[in-house]
C-alpha cells in the first residue's frame, strides 16, 4: 500500500509541476483542463501525506522498540499500537480516494423504484424503499425531486421516479441498480407467515444534450391527465406528459408539474437519461466480465440485496456483508453499505481484491 501511496504523490507532485511551466499557463483550455484535475486530487494527497508520515513514524518507533534505549523503547511500545489502528483505518479510505472517478459520478442521478413479484406487498415495499432513500439523500443534503409515480391500490408504489440532484449524487447511489428482495410478514397475512417479495432499483446519471442524439421526428408525444389515487404527488390537469422514443421503444413520463411545458421538460431529461444509460450499462458489463467486478456490472436482473425482517438482517449478495441493524437502514442510515461497496470495487480496481 504504502508504494502505491508513494507513487500517487510522485504523480501530484509532477501535476503540480507542469502547471507551473509557462507553455501550460499560456494554454488557456489546457491550463483549465489540468487544473482541474490537480483540484480533484487535493483530498488524496493531503491523506496520502498525512499516511506516509504517519508510516514513518511507525517505522522509527519499531526500531525504538529494537533498541538499547530502555526508557525510548517503553514509549515505543505505548504508541506503535494506535499508530497501527490509526494507519489501518486510512488505508480504506486511500484505497478509494485513490481510484479515478468514473466520469459521471459527478451528475445528478435518476433513481427508478419498480414494484417487482409479490403482489401488494411487492408495492408496500416499494414505498418502503423510496423512503429509505429519501431520507438517507435528504441527510446527505441532496435534493429529491418525485417525476412519475403510479401508487400501489393498498398503498405503497407500483413504480416511483425520482430526480437526484447535488454534487456527486450518481456516484453515491450508482452500485444501488438491481433487485431487493424482502422477507417479512405481511399486514394482511393473519396466520404469521413470512412471505418473500421483490423491488427493482434503477439508477442512471443525468444526461446532457451533448451526450445523446435525439430526434424530433423520433419522437411520440402524448399529453394525459395525471393517473393514480391522487395525493400530494399528482396534479389535477391535462398536463402529464408521455413520450416515445420510436426507434428504440423506451417509453417516459412526467406528471408531477402544473405545466405541460414543465413535464415534457423533465420527461425529456428522463427519456435522455435512459438512452444514455443503455449505452453505460453495455460499458459496464463488459469492463466487469473482464475484470471479474463484484459490484456495477450494470445487470439489474440480479439480486443485490436481502431485507429479513423476522431476523432484523440486510445481506448485500455482491459482497456477503451482513447487517444486523435493519430498523436503521430502512429509516435510511445506509451509510455503512454504500461505503462497503465503495470500497470493494476501488479494491478490485487497485488489484487487490
């Protein structure tokens, strides 16, 4: 760990340098470029500088403790054992800092919840999950905005649409697309039985116009009033908005604005979004079968998460971590799994999981 650290601070220091020479300043687009870069490693090097002094001073103390000096040698023995625990803990967070960022996870995110098998459960669920989520992004300071919504008939959600925004949103909640499974017994079930039944999340970063080409004429547009039992979340104007993308059949809608204009903005976010997230999710699965990734292959068929409620057990599959704080999780203290996942996929990128 400690040559890799080394390295990276080699290479920061050698950024450093060439925005210095005068042929980059005299480059405004190329000043910018590499400046921007050097800002985004500032909070790893000062970690990875903070790290190697720290290492350093281990090392000098375990050749105190190898020495004749009896008094330097009893202090030595009082501090290498919280160094050590100091150096541990940041090594999980170098082995993230240091993995380049994908190049969207800076965007806003759209985050799909689906009521999958199970019935109204399946939908009960669904509502449970968007609260999750709400409340662990609300806590992290992003805004989430409801797009499409379709309420379950005994509560809860057949399929919820959400728009993400903040700084880094899609690279927070990117490993969260697949399936989630609970088991739990239901309110309707009278004789006790635990009953499993499924939810599908989609998340996807928000595209720019730049990134995908759309069409007029590929376009079908319909303009509906705003289905469902009504609510906080749905208005009462001919204002919903659907859209077709003809040649690829993906199909959007937006019917939470007062305004058609409004709606038909947002569904062409979302319907760009989708386009856009076809063409990652290929991406993605081919650089994770070459190189065996334990989490964002990008296949939202899998089944990436179990909630047990009779055992207060959550199981994320991709990475056998199991939890026994489930009330926690689902009030949206998610914090401990995002960052589990996190640090598994910068460990196979560094080579070394």
């Amino acid at each position: 760990m400690q040559e890799k650290v080394r390295k990276f601070l080699e290479r920061y220091e050698e950024l450093e340098q060439e925005l210095s020479q005068p042929d980059v300043a005299a480059d405004p687009e190329k000043f910018s470029k590499l400046h921007k870069s050097f800002k985004a490693l500032e909070k790893t090097y000062a970690v990875g500088s903070e790290y190697m002094r720290l290492c350093n001073d281990l090392r000098e103390w375990k050749e105190a403790l190898e020495g004749s000096d009896a008094e330097l040698a009893t202090a030595a023995k009082a501090e290498i054992g919280p160094l050590e625990n100091q150096i541990e803990g940041m090594e999980s967070s170098l082995q993230i800092l240091m993995v380049p960022p994908d190049p969207f996870d800076n965007r806003n995110a759209i985050l799909e919840i689906r009521a999958g098998t199970g019935g109204d459960e399946s939908s009960l669920f669904a509502g449970d999950l968007f609260k999750m989520y709400r409340a662990y992004l609300e806590n992290r300071g992003f805004k989430v905005e409801i797009t499409d919504i379709s309420e379950g008939t005994v509560g809860g959600f057949k399929e919820i649409c959400l728009f993400v925004r903040g700084d880094g949103a899609y690279g927070v909640l990117k490993f969260e697309s697949g399936a989630h499974r609970v088991q739990r017994v239901p309110e309707t079930e009278s004789q006790g039985r635990v009953h499993t039944s499924a939810a599908t999340v989609a998340v996807m970063p928000e595209a720019e116009e730049v990134d995908v080409e759309i069409r007029n004429e590929d376009l079908k547009v319909d303009v509906y009033r705003a289905s469902g039992a009504g609510g906080q979340y749905i208005n009462k104007t001919d204002s919903a908005v659907r859209i077709t993308h003809v040649p690829s059949g993906v199909v959007v809608a937006c019917q939470t604005e007062r305004s058609q204009i409004q709606n038909r903005s947002k569904a062409m976010e979302l319907l760009r979004s989708r386009l856009f997230d076809h063409a990652i999710s290929e991406k993605q699965k081919k650089e994770a079968a070459e190189r065996k990734s334990l989490v964002g292959t990008g296949d939202r068929s899998d089944k990436i998460r179990t909630y047990n409620f009779p055992q207060n057990r959550v199981t994320d599959h991709r990475i056998n971590l199991t939890l026994y704080n489930l009330e926690k999780i689902v009030q949206g203290d998610l914090q401990s799994i995002i960052d589990a996942l996190h640090l598994t996929d910068a460990q196979n990128k560094l080579g070394k999981a």
